[in-house]
C-alpha cells in the first residue's frame, strides 16, 4: 500500500525510537513505577482524570511495539529486550500495585476499579483501533508518534494497577479479570502493530531477508493467542448483555409494580443466582410496610419475567411524598430529560390523591387531627377509601358523611365509601391531660384564664385538706357565658 509505505529515513528513525524505548534500562522502570502509583492512587480515589495521568507517563506500550517489529522483521536481539523489558514492567506493576494495597489496608472498592475486573469484546475493540493509531502515528511522519489519545485508549498500566490492588484486596477474580485486560490490549496492539509494519514494507526491507515460512511461524502464535482470547471476550460480553437484561427486566417489573401501590417508589434493586433459583433484594421507600401478599405478587410476577424461580426480599424504608394535591404521586428513577414524578395514570391512586387533598384541607384549620395518609381497600368490589387519622378527638358520623360526599363530587364516583382509622393522642400541661371539648378556645380572654387559674387554685387546696379523695385533673370550657369546670377525682367511692 503506497499510502503506508514507509522510506529509509523514516524506518532508521522508528527503528531507533522502539529500540531506545524496549530497553530494560532504569529509567523504564522508574516510569512503571510512578505510572503504577498514579495509576493506584486514582484507582483508590476514583479519580478518572488521576488514571488518565498514569495513561500519559506509563511506558509498556512501545516494548510491545518492539516485540511485533521483532517479529516480522526476525530480529532476536530487540524480541529479548523488549519481551524483558515488558514482563520485568509487567511484573513491577503488578507488584508495586500490590505492596500499596496492602500498606493502606481495608481499601473500598471503586467504580473505576470495578470497571476494570470484567473485560468484554468492546475492550478488545478500543484497543485494537488505539493499536492501530499508534502504529499509523510511528509510521506516518507527518503524525506525532507521541499521540495523547494513544496512550489513554490503550490503557497498559491502570489494569495492572488494578490487578495488583485486587490481589491485595484477597479478590482473585477481580485481579484476574484485570490482568485479562491488560493482556487484551497486549495483544490487540501486538497483532494491529505486526499488521500495520508489515503493509509497511518494514517486513521485508532495509537489511531483512524475505523467507514467508520463518515470518509466518514467528507472527502465528500472538495471532492465534489473540483469537481465543477475542472469543473469549466475546463471551463475556454475551455474559455482560445477559446480566443487564435481567437487571432491565427485575427493575421495570418492580417499578411498574409500585407504581400501582400509593406514594412507593424502587430505589435499589440487588440480585444474584444461587443454582437456578433468582434471589432479588429490593429496597423501597413506602408510607407503610408492604404485606406479604403484595410481596407475593410482585414475586410471581419477577418469576414470569425473568422465566426463573425467584425469591424476593423487599427492604421497606418508610416515607412519604406530599404535594399540593397530596401523597399518591411516586418518584422514579430521574431521567436522561431531567424528569424525576411519574404521574400515575391509575384511577385507584388519583382517586386517592383526591380524597387526601380534601381531608388535608379540611383538617387545616383543626389542629386536633391530623392525615398520616390513605389507602384504597378493595372488600367484596365496593370502593373504600381508608383514611388513616392521628387525633386527640374522634371525627363525628356527621363530619364522615360531610367529606365523603365532597369526595364523590370531586372524583365523579358514586359509590366511594369513606373510613377512618383513628389513633387518639393525648395533650398534657402541668396540670395533667386536656380534654380536647374542654378547652377554652379562642373566646378565652386572659382575664378569663386568671379567672380559672385562681378557681383551680382553689379547688385543689380544698381536695388537699381530703383525704379520702385526690384530685386529678380539672378541664374547663366556657360555654352560653358561663365557665364549666369538669373535674376528673379519684377515691374509694362516689364523690
């Protein structure tokens, strides 16, 4: 290929260049070891601008260079020094990597080192083109051969990096799984690099016999060590789809699940399989805890799904959402357009937004309930909207009847029936517990309440002179321009 075509003075140049850089010498390991420390420390911090700086100043990737112009030019004396200089780096990476880990201690897992421990076919992929790039940049002398992009696609050092802490963590897998990347992008740049020197002409020119059979017993083992391992990414990357379909298809289950249940939302979903049996923990926030029964149900529906048998554990956090016109919208996932509420087209939840929005209005100005939330109870087909109330007094068959049939007008169903569930709370001063009807209320004037604080007074200074009977308590209202007193007393018979 003209285009590729390399002259003399070009080649003597890239020549020395891959020389002086696969020499094992101390200045290339000095590199290893500072771009295997940065590397490290943005590891641990999950700083991707730190891992890029080790990407920069990392030197492995011209010895690999080295060893594919070795190869298809036949040149033992640069393959050994540059396979030395490559395994000794290699090896002091890992190394050094691994020494850190275990002189900082318990160290936590990263995203960015979790990203590293499951290499797929797309890996292969970018380390193949950064290959590309950079064998096209040493050849072309028109193109920097010291390309930033290049050596940041390529990534030789963070894997190892990564591996080294990984061993240290007592995470084989992991470190494995690192390795095998670097080894990916090992011979990804091998194989491109070989390829690319070859439509070069630096195969077969410049002082280099031509003998087809040497040349091809020499490139053949990195080619076919770089087919099984593209197959075996390519595996994993099946792996990889699998398991993001299944946390797809477990997430938008349980999320249109809740969203039938009122002001209950998915925040985390956690799996893993044990033999053929799916294990989920879901973790959702809710007003009340989820029953079994709709734990049941969103578990069958998990199984038909995902086509395995699965056992759900839902972790109730309780909360709430309140808004203008109540609790029954649920918050979702944000969305890439910013979105965050997912308006619930449900008749059973707008039905309950309503009837929550007119109780809280009218308990706003009586200050002795309050609406803990409602919920749609469906027995025997009929609409029942249950209104769960804490109070220091009990709402009147009247009151019921007037803020159900304000319900049925604003939501256009007739036949909604209004119940409430009822906690009493008690008010207490220094004189012991107020009845709620026995409260002066806003007629009391503070020559009033001097009035009844001198005739409590007296009261309890006669009761003290009793010994038969103790008083408990004294409530007072003023009702038809009279003060009545209702006192609460404890003793062996009727006062």
């Amino acid at each position: 290929m003209k285009i590729l075509e390399i002259t003399r003075e070009r080649f003597e140049v890239v020549h020395k260049e891959i020389s002086n850089g696969s020499e094992p010498a101390l200045r290339f390991y000095i590199l290893v070891v500072v771009s295997t420390l940065i590397a490290s420390f943005g590891l641990i911090a999950n700083s991707t601008a730190v891992v890029i700086g080790a990407m920069l100043v990392a030197p492995l990737m011209t010895p690999i260079f080295g060893i594919s112009l070795a190869l298809v030019r036949g040149e033992p004396r640069l393959l050994g020094r540059a396979v030395r200089a490559e395994i000794v780096g290699v090896v002091a990476a890992v190394t050094m990597a691994y020494i850190l880990g275990t002189l900082l201690g318990d160290v936590e897992p990263t995203s960015e080192m979790l990203s590293r421990t499951r290499p797929n076919l797309f890996d292969l992929i970018v380390a193949v083109l950064a290959g590309f790039a950079g064998a096209y940049a040493l050849v072309d002398e028109k193109i920097s051969p010291t390309l930033p992009g290049v050596a940041i696609a390529t990534a030789i050092v963070p894997p190892l990096a990564n591996s080294g802490l990984c061993l240290a963590l007592g995470d084989v897998q992991g470190g494995i799984g690192s390795f095998l990347l670097f080894l990916a992008n090992f011979l990804s740049i091998l194989v491109i690099a070989s390829g690319m020197f070859i439509l070069s002409g630096m195969a077969k020119q410049y002082g280099v016999q031509a003998k087809s059979i040497a040349f091809a017993r020499r490139i053949v083992l990195p080619l076919v060590a770089f087919v099984l391992i593209a197959a075996f990414l390519s595996h994993s990357l099946l792996q990889i789809y699998q398991e993001r379909w299944l946390s797809k298809t477990i997430k938008a289950t349980l999320t249109e699940s809740t969203s039938r249940i009122p002001t209950t939302y998915l925040s985390r979903v956690r799996h893993y399989f044990e033999g053929d049996k799916l294990h989920v923990m879901a973790t959702m926030h809710s007003p009340s805890f989820l029953t079994p029964t709709q734990v049941t149900i969103m578990q069958n529906k998990l199984s038909e799904q995902t086509g395995s048998s699965t056992e759900l554990l839902v972790h109730c956090l309780i909360s709430n959402n309140i808004s203008a016109v109540g609790s029954a919208k649920n918050v979702v996932v944000s969305k890439l357009d910013g979105t965050f509420i997912k308006s619930s087209k449900s008749d059973a939840l707008s039905d309950i937004a309503a009837t929550e929005q007119i109780i809280r209005e009218y308990f706003a100005g009586d200050h002795a309930l309050e609406l803990i939330r409602v919920e749609s109870l469906p027995i025997n087909q009929r609409k029942i909207m249950l209104a769960h109330v804490l109070g220091i007094r009990q709402l009147t068959p009247k009151e019921i009847g007037l803020l159900e049939t304000r319900i049925r007008k604003v939501t256009g169903v007739d036949t909604i029936e209004l119940v409430f569930s009822s906690l009493n709370k008690t008010l207490k001063d220094k004189r012991g517990a107020m009845r709620y009807g026995w409260l002066p209320g806003k007629k009391a004037t503070p020559e009033m309440l001097e009035r009844v604080r001198q005739i409590g007074k007296d009261l309890t200074d006669t009761f003290v002179k009793d010994d038969n009977y103790e008083l408990v308590n004294i409530n007072t209202t003023y009702l038809d321009g009279k003060l009545h007193f209702l006192l609460e007393i404890m003793g062996p018979d009727t006062f």
